[in-house]
C-alpha cells in the first residue's frame, strides 16, 4: 500500500534528504574522530574488516561494498596506504591480515568509533534502532526487487 499523503505529513523533508543529511554527518563526524590517527572512515572499515579475520581483496571488496560504490579503486589505496604504515601485510596466498603494529592500531582507534557510534546513537532505544533498520531494510529490498 503506498502511502505517500500520510508520509508527507509526518515530516517537512523526504527520507531521501535524512538518509543524505545522516550519511553526510556520518562522514564529517567518523572524519574528525579518526584524523587523530591520521585515518579515514575507509581505513577504518578496512582495520576492522581486517580484524575479525583475513581476507582476500576481493573478500575485503564484498564486505566494504556498500561504502565503495562510488570509489571502487578507493580501496585499493587505502589498503596500500594501510601496507607502507605496516598495519596491513599479504600472505602467502594473497590474503590480506592485520599485523602486530595493526592490531595496536586497530585498538587504539576502537575506542573513539564506539564514542563517536555512543554520540550518534544517543537517545535512542534498541527497539527504536532496530525498528529503524528494519524499516530502511525493508524499503531497500522493495526497491531491490522493482529493479530486478
């Protein structure tokens, strides 16, 4: 059932310019919390991709897909980048892993993405958090499903 009048009136913007606005304060706020570190978001994502296991470029490309849509060579050089800091190292099969040296930074930086994930979430119940995801999971898979 499409239910565009009673949507419009719950709120003065559409769910296009939240999710935008959210994704933009994401960026700017994940930014700020890991320039200490010299870090970006990416190279975030890719630490903590890294370690909870190894994995291939191409394992590492599937996980971190969502966020590479629009920089699928952006990966590449923030693994690079993680390579020449000694935090990142290539087995012998090719397999990407975290190094002592990551791991240290991997820790080191965990605690400001759990503050800055504790200021985003702040005020907000699970159930509202869960609510909220399944609804966004949701409109995704209608529109997933339109497209195919």
């Amino acid at each position: 059932m499409y239910m565009s009048r009673n949507i419009e009136t719950a709120g003065s913007r559409p769910i296009g310019y939240w999710l935008k606005h959210l994704d933009q304060l994401i960026e700017d706020t994940f930014s700020r919390a890991l320039t200490g570190q010299g870090l970006t978001r990416r190279h975030w994502q890719v630490l903590n991709t890294l370690a909870e296991d190894p994995a291939s470029p191409a394992e590492l490309t599937e996980a971190l897909e969502p966020f590479l849509r629009d920089d699928q060579a952006g990966q590449a050089a923030v693994v690079a980048g993680l390579i020449r800091r000694s935090w990142v190292s290539r087995d012998h099969d090719g397999r990407l892993r975290l190094t002592r040296h990551g791991r240290s930074a991997h820790h080191r930086t965990q605690e400001r993405v759990r503050r800055t994930r504790e200021l985003m979430l702040h005020g907000i119940g699970a159930g509202e958090y869960a609510a909220a995801i399944g609804i966004l999971s949701k409109m995704a898979a209608n529109l997933e499903t339109s497209a195919a």
